[in-house]
C-alpha cells in the first residue's frame, strides 16, 4: 500500500492552514489556470469574428502550449538564478502584457502569436509557483501539492466561466478580464512574498535535459505527454461539436474544471491512502479512455457529450494529482528540475492535440478525435505497465521530504 504524505497532511486539515506567502502564490495560480480554459468558450466566436478555420483557431492553445513546454526547460535555472519571486513578478509580468496585446489584437495569427508570449510568462511562473507552495506550505510536501492541484482544478473551472460570461459581451472581454486579475496577483505577489531571505541553490542550465535521461522520470514524462493528448482533446476540442453559445460552452467547463478540482482535492489522496500510485494511474488511464470514446460515439449528442465531459474531469482530477506526486518522488533530483523537464515534456503533448483534433476531424468526423485522445490515453497506460518496476520507488517513498525540498528547490522565501 502506498503511504502517500498527501493522505496524512489532508486529514489533519493542515492545508488550509497555510502562511500568507503561500495564499498569495495559490491565488496567483488559480489565475494563471484560468488563461488554460479562458479561451475554451470564445474559440467558436474568435473563428467567426476574425474568419478563421477551426484548427487556426486551435493554435492558440498550441502556441500557448508548446512554448509553455519548451520555456519549463530553463525556468529552474532562471529561478535559481534571480530568485522565485523575481521569477513569479516577471512571468506574471508577461502574462498581463501579453493577455493585454490579444484583446487588442485583430487577427488570429497575432493572437496565435501573443499567447505564444503569454506561454513564457505561464511557464515561469507556473513551474516557479509549485516550488515555491511545495517549500513555503505547512503540512508537508504533499499538502502543497493537494494545495497546488486545488489551485489548478479551481483555475480551470473558473477559466471556461468566466470567459463565457465576457464572452457574450466580446471575444475580447476573457483577455482583459485576465489582465486585471493578474495585476492583482502581481499585487498580491509582491507584496506578501518576501524575498530577501530566500535561499537559492543554483542549478545548471543542462539539468532538466539531463534529468530526462533518469528512466523514472523519463517514463512518467512519456506517460504524461500522451496523457496529455487526451486532455487537451477533451478541452480544446470539445467546443466546436458541442454548438454551444459562450455561456453553455462556459458553464459545461465550469462543472468539468469543478469535478476535476474535487477530485483532486479529496478522491486522490483517498486513494493513495489505500492504492500505490503506479495502481491509481493503471485504473484511472483505461477508465478515462472508455470516458473519451464513449464521447466519441456520443459526439453528435450535445447532452451525453456534455455528460461525458464532466465524467472526464473526474478522471483527470486523481490523474493529475497522481501523477504530479509520482513526479516529485521518482527521483532523488532537486524538485524545481524534476517539474521543470516532467512539465515540459507534459505540455508539448497538450500543444500536439487541439490542431491534430480539429484536423481529423475536418477529415473524418467528430468521433475521430476522441478515439485518437483515447488511443493515446491507452498508450500511457501501456508506457506506465511496462515501467512498473522502475517506478516502483513512488509506491515506497518516505512519509515526509520537507526537509530536504527546502534545501533542494528554489522556493518562496524565508520567514
């Protein structure tokens, strides 16, 4: 059985008990999160209003994606570098600059480019945050990383909600509505995360790189890039079958982005009181293929999609925490590189899926890409059965490496 820090932390409800610093880095992630599924509601209109095909408008997850992937690269040792919260106010920076420049613009192709920017930005901070929660949380490092994935699932949620809210106004209204939240984050960033005391240990520009050549991580990595296939067809995808205005859209991935959170936040570490990780992914990677196929037959159906899509947040929800602890405990690498290569690999498969999606199904139908997300939902649980025994370290990790995660990760800052 697994023993899983994040089962004890969240039964003696010490995650909700956390320190200003770390409140400050949640709130700002759950922002971030937002700019995922922001533009979920507003994909139909942009495609209307700036003429553009479907699989251009997908690009703008897939430029947002992939230089979020690649930018994870560096972001540790950037961090080590200049410190965590110059690295959180420089991404959060970006983000608001570049969130800015997209609801000005007037074509798809320099919104495509933009949220490139706004993928730099996402990436820095994103990779950032999580060390910081993980270093600066009380509870243990599985706390945080229920805290962390609260953030995410919360951010998600919101995101389709609130971009179908001021999306009914204009395309436009999701980017600035961003912009304004993230300046608040940036407030709320910079003035409660201290910095001065913050103890950095530098890492080495080649040690995400090199940290995929670890076979622990190397599997998780693989596992998660076509894991990932398979989320992002479900979210980015899903809006056009669906025929849904901004609101239905925003709604039907507000009650996704919901499930996932819950799941994340109570489910997972239930189950990894009582199954070891490797035996969570193995159960809820098929469970999540039948979902996506399932989805496929069901496609023309607007209500059974729906259905099928809130189901999959539940699935997602445990996978995603899951597979974030797995990460963290499958190496003895300082944490900040672990998440940096894991996260880069991860969202290059998000930026494959939305334009492979939209394109098999301009050429086939719209069951097509939900067999394809299943087919390579089942592929990641094929990568994960046959590296079993190499990750057999994150089914026997010792309760509670807090210690070590401050002197191993660039984090928040000290008290």
């Amino acid at each position: 059985m697994n023993t899983a820090v994040s089962g004890d932390a969240t039964a003696t409800g010490s995650i909700w008990r956390q320190p200003a610093q770390v409140w400050a880095v949640a709130f700002a992630s759950v922002v971030a999160f937002m700019g995922i599924g922001l533009v979920d509601p507003i994909l139909p209109a942009i495609a209307e209003s700036l003429q553009a095909s479907p699989t251009e408008t997908e690009l703008l997850f897939t430029s947002y994606l992939l230089v979020t992937g690649v930018a994870m690269l560096i972001t540790s040792w950037v961090s080590s570098r200049i410190g965590a919260k110059a690295t959180l106010m420089i991404g959060l920076g970006l983000i608001v600059a570049f969130a800015l420049a997209s609801a000005l613009s007037g074509s798809v192709d320099a919104i495509i480019g933009f949220r490139a920017g706004w993928g730099l930005g996402n990436a820095l901070f994103i990779s950032t945050a999580l060390a910081t929660i993980v270093g600066s949380a009380s509870g243990g490092s599985g706390a945080a990383i229920v805290l962390y994935e609260a953030a995410l699932g919360l951010g998600i949620a919101i995101g389709p909600l609130l971009g179908g809210l001021l999306g009914e106004v204009s395309w436009r209204g999701p980017f600035f509505g961003v912009v304004a939240l993230m300046a608040i984050a940036f407030i709320a960033v910079f003035t409660l995360l201290r910095g001065s005391g913050e103890k950095r240990v530098p890492v080495r520009f080649s040690a995400p790189f090199t940290a995929l050549g670890r076979p622990a991580l190397a599997i998780l990595a693989v596992a998660a890039l076509f894991y990932n296939i398979g989320f992002f067809v479900l979210l980015a995808f899903s809006p056009f079958p669906l025929g849904f205005g901004a609101m239905g859209i925003g709604f039907t991935f507000f009650g996704w982005g919901a499930a996932l959170a819950i799941t994340s936040i109570w489910l997972a570490p239930w189950m990894m009181r009582r199954m070891s990780r490797t035996a969570i992914i193995l159960t809820m990677l098929p469970l999540l293929a039948v979902d996506l196929v399932a989805a496929g037959i069901l496609a023309e159906t607007a209500s059974a999609l729906v259905v099928c899509i809130i189901i999959g947040g539940l699935l997602l929800g445990v996978m995603n925490t899951v597979l974030t602890e797995a990460v963290m405990e499958a190496t003895d690498l300082p944490r900040s590189v672990a998440s940096s290569a894991y996260s880069a690999v991860r969202f290059i498969g998000g930026a494959m899926a939305p334009p492979i999606a939209a394109l098999l199904w301009h050429a086939f139908n719209s069951t097509v890409p939900y067999l394809f997300a299943a087919a390579s939902v089942l592929v990641a649980a094929l990568t994960v059965l046959l590296g079993r025994r190499i990750l057999a370290r994150i089914d026997d990790e010792p309760k509670d490496r807090v210690a070590e995660d401050a002197e191993a990760i660039t984090v928040g800052d000290a008290a």
